[in-house]
C-alpha cells in the first residue's frame, strides 16, 4: 500500500505500522524515533507511536528533537 513519510511516496506491506513506514524511508530516521530523538505525526501533526497501524493514503511526518541529548550543555549556556 501506498504511505507518505516526509512527502516521499513509499510502498509498504499492507498492515505496516508507522516503525515500518519511516523504516523504508530511512533506517537513521527510524532509530532515532526509536530512541526518542525523534517523533511522527500525522497530516493533522497529532502525534503518533511508532506502533501505531496505517491505512493506504497516509502522510506521515519524521520531527527530530533539537534538544541535545544527556543534558549536553550549549556553548552559549
């Protein structure tokens, strides 16, 4: 079926979950969500798991956190 993950057009199993979708796209992208360093949202930017199953047609967007991890300090702090 078909899936957008960050306006790229993927063909994914029918049944895919989000971690699969965002998986094909890019195997960084999927870990950093896996990891927390990233989130996915819908077309609506409610957030959504990586779990969670998808239907034909759905857009999906990868965020990455500007965060630093582990409370890394900026220089500027």
């Amino acid at each position: 079926m078909r899936v957008f993950v960050n306006a790229v057009p993927l063909e994914v199993a029918k049944g895919a979950d989000v971690r699969a979708a965002v998986g094909a796209l890019d195997a960084e992208l999927a870990r950093k969500v896996a990891a927390g360093a990233a989130f996915v949202t819908d077309a609506r930017g409610i957030e959504v798991g990586p779990e969670a199953p998808l239907a034909e047609g759905s857009i999906l967007r990868v965020v990455v956190s500007a965060r630093r991890a582990g409370g890394e300090r900026d220089a500027d702090a």
